[in-house]
C-alpha cells in the first residue's frame, strides 16, 4: 500500500502553503476560491483544491474545520459560477459546455460522496443542475476544435485526435447516469457515454466494431496528441479511466463494458516508458513544466493497474514516484509543491503556477483515497526491468525503444520540435531531458525560435526509416533546416541546409551510436547557433544541484548555478558522467564542450536547469558558408550505465571512414563482439567497401534482414538515407 502518513503530511503542508492563494468573496460570504477564479484552466484550479482540501477534511484530523470550510465555500463557488448558475467567475464570464469543462470535475467527484455529510440541500440541488447540465450537453451538443458530435483521427493534423476528451467525457456521462438514474435524459446519457468510452482508446484493428469512428493511436498504440509523440497524454487517457474505475468501485455501480477497451494494451505500451525511479520517459518530448501535469496523474493509472490488470510492479513505481515529489516538496520551506523551482511563475502567472501546484496536490489526495479500494497484488517472478524489456517500433510515426536491464535507448521523429533521442540507463528518470535530446541543433540568421517550440515554423521532417531487431535498432531521419526564415528587413529562406541523423542501438545493452551529418543548399548561408549531438544534462535538485565529469585529464564538478551564459571547453573527446553515462566523440570535431545558462531552460516553461554537452559547436554568426558547405560532420557514442574506466576503454576501441556521403564505423560492443554501423546520407543506393574495418577472414550479419556478408567481399550495399548495422561474426 502507499504510505498514506506521507502523503497526509504533505497535503497537510500544502494546503498550508495554499493560503497564499485563498480568496473569499466578502460580497457573497460563503463562496471562496483557490487560484484567479477566472475561467478555463482556473475552474479546474479551483476544483482540484477542493478534492485536496476535502479529502484531508475527512481523512486527516490537521486544520480540519478550516478545510472543511474551504472545501465547502470553493465547492459552492464552482455550482453559482457555471452557465446555469447565478454569478459570474471573477473575470466575468461563467464556465461549462465545452469539451473539457468536465474534466476538474472528473478529478474531483469523489468528494461528493465524502462531503456528502456536509452538503446543504441546496448544495445537493445545485450540483444537480450543474452536472446534469453538463451530461445534457455532452450528449446532444458535444463539439471540440470547431467539429461536433464523437469523432477520432490518428494524426493531429487531421484534426479530431480526442483519446483524453473521449475518455473523461464518456466517464463523466456513466457516473451522472449512475447518480441519477430517473432522470429524462439518463438513456441519451449512456448511449453517449458507450461511443465516447469505445473511442478513446481505438487503433484500425477495431474497425469492424459497430461504434468504431476510428483511430485515436497508431497500430502499436503510439499517440500523436498535439502533433508529437505524447506519452503524458497517454497517462491522461489511462488515469480518466482510473478516476471512473475506482469510483465505480467506492459506489457499487456497474462497469460500463467499453471502459476496458484496450485499457491494457495501452498500459503495457505506456509502462515500457515508466524508468524504475517513477518519472515517465517523454521519448517524444513535452510542451510543458518538467516533473508535472501528466506526471502527477500516473500514480491513478499506476494504481488502476495494481487492482485491475494484478500489476506487480505498480506498488513500487507508486511509492517511487511518491518520493520523487517529496523530495521537491522538502526544498520548499512553505510546504509548496514547487515555489522554488518554478518561483519566477509566482511573479509572472500565478494563473498558471496554481493551476500546476492544484495538479500535484489533487493526485496526491485521490491516490490516497483510491489506497483503501486498491487490492495491492503480492510480489511477482519478474522483476520490473525484465518485465518491460524488449523492443517496441511504431514505425508509421517514427518511434523506437528498446529497453534492457541496463539501457534505455529511444528515438521519436515527430517528438516535440522533430527529433529526439535517449540513451541512459531506466533506473535514473532524472538524467533525462527532452528538448532535442543527442539531436544537433543548426539555427541560420534570422532564426529566433526555441528548440523548446513544439513545431518550429523552420524546420520540416522530411524522411525517416526505422529496422528493429533483437536486441536494439537503426535509424535513420532527415530535417529540412532553415526553411521560411525571415532575415530583417526584406529577405527571406527557402531552404538552408539538410540535417541527416543516424542512430543504432547494439544488441549489448550499453551503446547507441550517432552519425548527424548537415549539408547546406544552393545558396551562401549565415549558421548562427550549431550544437552538434546535444546531450541535455539536467543540472538541479533532483541530482543534488550537482554532476561530476570525468575526462582523460581531470575531473570537474558542475554545479547548477552559473554567473554567465557561457561554453566549457572540455578539450577531450570522450567523458563520463557520474560513473553512469559514457560520451565519446569519434569523428567530425576536436573536442566536447558544455553550453550552460543563467535561466533554467527544460521547457518553455524554463522549469529545469539544463547544461548541453555538445560535440561540434558554433554560437555566433560568422562570414557565412558557400553553397553545399559540409556545417556539421559527426560520429559519436553514448554507453549507458558505464564507468569511466569503460568509457576510456570504449573511445579506444572506435574507429571511423567516410567516403562522400557515407559513414562507418567500427565499434566493439559491451558483449565484446565487433560490430559495424553505417548511415548512407545520400540518395541512392551505394555500395560499402570496409576495408581495414573488416577482418579478411570474419563473415558478417545484417542485424535488420539476417542477410549474411562472406568475408572474401567486405562490402555490402546500403540504400539512400538509411541507417544499418552488422555483426561481425567473430
């Protein structure tokens, strides 16, 4: 079970902390609000206080009359401020009838059966009219993004990708139903709710099924929920159904039938990218504060998991993932979930920093009222890393993991801002940051985007291939670069360069080898910004506000706070950090070096501080290069869960050969067997001669297809823009 001392302690400080953020309305005594009380996100603000304040009202003996209170008056607040109701929210308009309108209240509609003590008649009345007003719409009105009625596309471009919305709107209709089961309504309710709950989690293999509108995820349940790979909003969808399953269960209602569908499937996929620690692996990215928002509502997922599908392993990511948020919770001296991480929002948006500390403390009050319905299963054979190991491929949208013991190795194409890898070892989530992750950053004049942008109007995926095999993969994918850039005043791009990017992970658990490669176009170009390979290294409290870097020479301590923006040549092309990730840097530049910031960068939020290990660096604009300039040539290797002795040993035992657009190289496994990666950056097909990479007398293996290569040819062919690796078979 979940240590609920721990999580009442918190909540207790939290809800201290949220003083700051309590308003009374001395015009209407009794009504109160956490937060702005302004629409949209501020209502689910709101409402998410009053499931933490009347959860610990009813479970913790701290403050109870004054939460209580709170939880009443805030309740109160949310029923007179919806369109049905008498008075406006505090920027004067009401809420309600939207497509997510229901969602704060889905988070918190446990608490009507714990507040229901406490409730007036005319509370009672009014939440009536506010949730059967909501169901009412949702069953004859529904509309998101301009298109009415239930539908469902893969791809986000295509509108209608509405998994979470199909989820949280279908449960909010059965459990109304179940509240009041002689309303007028409550058959329109529940047909409603059948097609919505069919339809959130739905792939083209169900398209037989009569209430089939069609897809919402990819074959391999890979989501493209606001143009990238999601992974948070593949928790979102899971924990919707989470809220409703343990509320079915408080209640003694029945299951819907399609509340399951795909439920586990879904689940399997998304815990292949859960580290051991509890913090999700975001292989696509995200757009929004590290270590929160979709963070927060695994633990419901995590927990449905345990009582409904017998999972093993969820009590422990559980209690990880608790403790995660309590270490950040401990740095705060007024019991806040993040006033120090995130203290610059205080000043600029609390709109938006108390929308993200409610997030927190919601999760944390449910997960402990959902603690006494869960039946935690006993310990299982496998163990947790075994149990998620293997290879996943989505390779419609251009994401691959394979995952071992002691590697997790990722690449998504369409991650937020195109490209992003991972190479770490599953067991530590905090080595982990996104944006643009082991991808090289090439920026021209006139470019004043962010890599934290989610779609950079600059830059367009153009091709990507993906072969899976046992034990890892090769890819490879190809970025138009400087496209549409507008130069002050008068000039604009078409297209500037081509950045090609390869990645091969060895079957040997430890290594992922990278070869970028960006050529420029027809015209003279102005690079401003090249950071090539890109390692983000977060730098601050989850890793004790320090890393340490061991070179050939020295070793060097990094700690967060820096006084400049500025580069640490590191003059060295292999390093270690913190005896658990290897870099080496084998072609294409002289030395690694470290860009560190002032400001926290991880996100547009600027949620996290973050040093860039870069191999291949240029920050500045210089005279320009000529047309079909080579700006960015490289090869490196990244071994994960290593030391710095093996990452010494790693960079010796690494060679290279370029011929034109080819790329090889020769790398010796952790397995202690040879293997050769190559990437073909050009168009068409081509032939690879190894020479002094391929022993005369050793036969090779394409790991991809099986193809077999004798050792009397030393060469093999290798189609345009593709990525591939063979075993020599020593």
């Amino acid at each position: 079970m979940l240590d609920t001392r721990l999580c009442l302690k918190s909540l207790s400080r939290w809800l201290s902390a949220a003083q700051a953020y309590w308003v009374e309305l001395p015009d209407h005594p009794g009504l109160g609000f956490y937060g702005t009380g302004y629409n949209t996100w501020a209502v689910q603000t709101n409402q998410k206080f009053i499931a933490a304040a009347a959860t610990m009202a009813v479970m913790d003996d701290r403050n109870t009359e004054r939460n209580l209170s709170q939880a009443l008056s805030a309740l109160r607040y949310c029923l007179a401020t919806h369109k049905t109701g008498p008075l406006p929210l505090t920027d004067g308009s009401r809420w309600g009838h939207t497509w997510i309108s229901v969602l704060g209240l889905e988070r918190m509609m446990y608490v009507f059966k714990l507040l229901d003590d406490h409730m007036t008649d005319q509370d009672k009345t009014d939440a009536k009219r506010v949730l059967t007003s909501e169901a009412d719409w949702i069953a004859h009105d529904l509309e998101r993004g301009g298109t009415k009625g239930v539908h469902a596309s893969k791809w986000a471009k295509d509108g209608n990708n509405d998994p979470e919305s199909h989820m949280w709107n279908g449960s909010f209709l059965w459990r109304i139903a179940q509240m009041y089961p002689d309303h007028e309504n409550v058959t329109d309710w529940v047909k409603q709710s059948e097609l919505l709950l069919f339809n959130a989690i739905t792939t083209e293999a169900d398209s037989d099924h009569e209430l089939y509108v069609g897809p919402q995820f990819f074959e391999n349940y890979a989501l493209d929920h606001h143009g990238y790979m999601n992974v948070g909003y593949m928790v979102i969808t899971l924990s919707n159904a989470a809220m409703l399953y343990f509320d079915l269960k408080h209640n003694d209602w029945p299951m819907p039938k399609h509340l399951t569908h795909n439920l586990e499937k879904l689940w399997r996929v998304t815990k292949k990218m859960v580290f051991a620690d509890g913090r999700l692996a975001r292989i696509g990215g995200d757009t929004r504060v590290r270590y929160a928002y979709c963070q927060e509502y695994l633990l419901h997922t995590m927990m449905m998991a345990a009582d409904l599908f017998g999972d093993t392993h969820a009590m422990y990511l559980c209690a990880s993932q608790l403790q995660t948020l309590l270490k950040e919770q401990n740095t705060n001296d007024d019991g806040s979930y993040y006033g120090s991480r995130l203290g610059y929002l205080i000043k600029t948006s609390p709109y938006y920093y108390t929308r993200i500390e409610s997030d927190r403390a919601c999760a944390v009050a449910a997960a402990m009222h959902y603690n006494q319905l869960v039946k935690w299963p006993g310990r299982g054979s496998m163990d947790f890393e075994s149990d998620v190991a293997g290879l996943w491929v989505e390779a419609e949208h251009g994401d691959v993991i394979h995952r071992s013991p002691t590697r997790f190795a990722s690449v998504s194409w369409h991650a937020c801002g195109l490209g992003q890898a991972i190479c770490q070892p599953p067991d530590d989530g905090n080595l982990a940051e996104w944006s643009s992750n082991l991808c090289s950053v090439v920026k021209f004049m006139g470019d004043q985007t962010s890599i934290q942008d989610l779609h950079p109007p600059h830059r367009d995926l153009e091709h990507y291939q993906i072969d899976g095999f046992d034990g890892g993969f090769a890819t490879l994918g190809r970025i138009r670069e400087g496209v549409n850039v507008p130069v002050k005043e008068g000039w604009q791009s078409t297209q500037l360069a081509t950045l090609q990017q390869a990645f091969i992970a060895l079957p040997d658990g430890q290594t992922l080898i990278g070869m970028h490669h960006c050529k420029t176009g027809e015209i003279r170009a102005y690079p401003t910004v090249i950071k090539g390979m890109h390692l983000n290294l977060p730098n601050d409290l989850y890793n004790g506000h320090q890393r340490t870097l061991n070179t050939p020479e020295d070793q060097l301590t990094l700690a967060t706070e820096t006084r400049e923006d500025h580069a640490v040549q590191l003059n060295c092309k292999w390093v270690n950090i913190d005896h658990r990730v290897g870099v080496v840097g084998v072609y294409g530049a002289d030395q690694l070096c470290i860009d560190r910031s002032v400001k926290r960068r991880g996100g547009p939020y600027q949620s996290l501080h973050v040093d860039e290990l870069c191999y291949g660096y240029q920050n500045g604009a210089k005279n320009g290069v000529t047309p079909y300039s080579m700006i960015l040539d490289i090869g490196f290797v990244i071994g994960s869960n290593i030391n710095t002795q093996d990452t010494q040993e790693l960079a010796k035992k690494t060679t290279h050969k370029s011929d034109g657009d080819l790329r090889t190289m020769q790398v010796m496994g952790a397995d202690g067997r040879m293997y050769v990666a190559c990437a073909n950056f050009g168009v068409g097909t081509r032939t690879i001669n190894c020479g002094s990479l391929w022993p005369s007398s050793i036969d090779a293996i394409n790991l991809a297809n099986g193809e077999k290569v004798k050792s009397d040819d030393r060469s093999f062919t290798i189609p345009g823009a593709t990525a591939a690796v063979y075993l020599l078979d020593m």
